[in-house]
C-alpha cells in the first residue's frame, strides 16, 4: 500500500438510476418528467447568442433569482440556485451541518442525504418510518445537529401536510430544518408559506421533476436572507460559476410559464391516479403518492422477478436493494401510452 493511500477521502457513492443509451424503451425508472418543457423554453433556447458563450455566466443568476422570488412571493435574496437540487442540498449539507450532534433524516428516503453526511464527515441518525411507511415526529424531538425532510417522501411518495411539517419545525427551533420538495407540485401545499413564521426552514425545490428540465441541471433553495447569504458565502468558496448561461436563460423562461406547467403536472397526477387502480387490479398494494412515481409490491410475486421481466421488455422501472423496501418497484408516472404498455406486460406476465 502506497503512504498517499491512506489520506483519499473514500466513500461509498450514490447510484444514480441508470441512463440507458438505446432507444426503443419505456424509461419509468428516474422520475423524469414524460412531457416536454415549456413552449417558452424552446424559443428561449433559439434565441441563445453562442457568441456570447466565451463570457462567465452571472455568478449571481440574478435574472433566475428573480423570477423564482416572484412566483414564491419573496425577494431575490431569499432564492438561492444551484446545479440541481443535488448541488443546492450539498451545498447546505455543507454550510450548515456543522455540529458535533448528529443530524436526524429517516431510514427510508432520498439516499443522496447519508453520502453527503458520509462525504462532509457529518454524524447522522436514521429514525425508522413507521410500519405504513410514514415518518413519525416524535423521532424528531430529540437533541439534533439538524433534520433533513423530504416531503413528499422518497421513494415512498408519501405526503404530509403542513402541519406535521409545523410539528417538526416546533420542536426544532435551535437547528437548521431542510424541506426537500422535489416532487411538491405533483401533491399538495409547500412549506415556503411557513417561511415568515420559521427563520431556521430551508425549502428546497428543483426543475427535474414538474419543470421537465432534468437535464439542465437547476434546483433551488427558498429561506430567510441571513441563510441564503451563509450558503453563497460558501458556494463562493467553492465554485462561483456554478450555473452555466443556457441553463440561467431557459429556467428564467420555465419559471415564467406556470400555466404551461399547471396543466401537464394535472395530466401527470390524472394518469398516476389511473395507475394505481390498474395496479391495484393486477394484485399490487401501492403507497399513497403524492408524487411523480408510484411506489408498488406485488401481493405474491418477488419485486426482483417482476423487475428484471419488465427489463427484458424493455421497461425500467427502479428497485431498491434494501431492507424492508426490496419487493417493491417504484414506477415513474409516463404517458397514457407508456402506462398502457407495462399494465399490458404485466397482465401477461401475471
Ligand atoms: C430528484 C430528487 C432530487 C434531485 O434533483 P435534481 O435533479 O438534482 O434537482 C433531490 N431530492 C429528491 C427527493 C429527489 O427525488
């Protein structure tokens, strides 16, 4: 073993869903939006000047900074952006979970939140959902050096309401409390409203998911001024150019077509709706979702077998390899299509 060895920072990294490079597949399995961006969006990328690509782009991102403050109803130094939400909850990973208590998030959820804690040496504590899969408060109660709630859940795609969001924020008023609402358009109200009322909330959102913009990389943070000024303090220690220039410009248009996205976040949560019952006649038990995905396990058949069958069929769908969650799929909600297609398979195959 060569000296250096031992000083490489070595961790177990996060897995993202896989990307498959052919074609002719159904892809249910990384929660992507199946409709396109906004019309606005398109036009935006047209008028790109390429020429202008040799400058660094706004290190601020003010023009995205405020058209998100105005749909939130804030001011641009309550809107911090970033590389994806994955960028933005690193980043506060970073700026704010720096105690010696552990921070608290549950067993079952986004699996980026351990390796962050892993990758930045913070100490944390999983508490166990309960045996419906909800998070319960009380394990929230307890001394903490932070909490990390996504809500609605992953992968269960469970939603609560804000107030056991409020019951959280209640009984944690000394540290830092993280909402990570990727999937919030597609369930119900966020918790910015209680932004007035809880200067330590940080609501994190992003466009991967409702904004169909996955692909280009932006996800945000809303919370207090003092908080946002701490995290680009770090982010100016780090990168100032996170944010590249076509990226600041078409999310600047995204933001900027609500109704565009009203309507295909409606149509998306009409089909999952239609997707549970179908799924519940083929003998599947499916969580309630509040989000973009079902999160199902059949009543006798091993999640492994009907995972690897819809492979060879050309349909991903996502599998946890994990305690207590392995038999159950969690199915992006695509087109009417594309659902017709794996209850089709799955009449078939059962
Ligand atoms: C998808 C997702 C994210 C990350 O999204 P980005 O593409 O990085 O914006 C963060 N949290 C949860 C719970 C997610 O499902």
């Amino acid at each position: 073993m060569k000296p250096w060895e031992n000083n490489i920072r070595r961790v177990e990294p996060y897995v993202p869903g896989e990307q498959p490079k052919y074609k002719d597949i159904i892809k249910l399995n990384t929660n992507e939006n199946p409709y396109p961006p906004a019309p606005a969006v398109f036009e935006a990328a047209a008028g790109l000047d390429t020429s202008m690509y040799r400058k660094y782009p706004d290190p601020a991102c003010d023009i995205l900074r405020e058209a998100l403050a105005e749909n939130y109803g804030v001011t641009s130094d309550n809107v911090f952006v970033g590389v994806g939400s994955d960028d933005v909850l690193s980043m506060i990973f970073l700026t704010f979970f720096n105690s010696k208590k552990p921070i608290l998030f549950p067993d079952i959820t986004y699996s980026f939140y351990s390796v962050w804690a892993e990758v930045y040496g913070i100490p944390y504590k999983r508490p166990a959902l309960d045996e419906n899969f909800n998070i319960k408060a009380e394990d929230y109660y307890e001394e903490n050096g932070g909490v990390v709630i996504a809500n609605p859940n992953a992968p269960t795609g469970i939603y609560r309401n804000l107030d056991f969001i409020r019951d959280i924020l209640e009984h944690n008023q000394d540290v830092i409390v993280v909402v990570d609402e990727a999937y919030i358009d597609f369930a119900g109200e966020s918790a910015v409203k209680l932004l007035e009322e809880y200067e330590n909330l940080i609501v994190v959102q992003t466009f991967s998911k409702s904004k169909s913009m996955a692909g280009m990389r932006i996800g945000m943070a809303i919370a207090g001024k003092e908080l946002i000024k701490a995290l680009n303090d770090v982010k100016y220690s780090v990168n100032s150019y996170t944010m590249n220039m076509p990226s600041l410009v078409m999310g600047t248009a995204a933001a900027k077509s609500n109704e565009y996205y009203k309507e295909i976040t409606a149509k998306i949560v009409a089909t999952r709706e239609r997707t549970v019952e179908e799924l519940n006649k083929l003998d599947f038990e499916c969580l309630p979702s509040g989000a973009n995905f079902v999160f199902a396990k059949h009543k006798n058949i091993p999640g492994v077998d009907i995972y690897e069958y819809l492979r060879q069929n050309k349909v991903f769908v996502r599998r946890f390899n994990a305690p207590r969650i392995e038999d159950y799929l969690r199915i992006t909600i695509g087109t009417d299509a594309e659902m017709d297609r794996l209850f089709e398979l799955l009449g078939e195959y059962l």
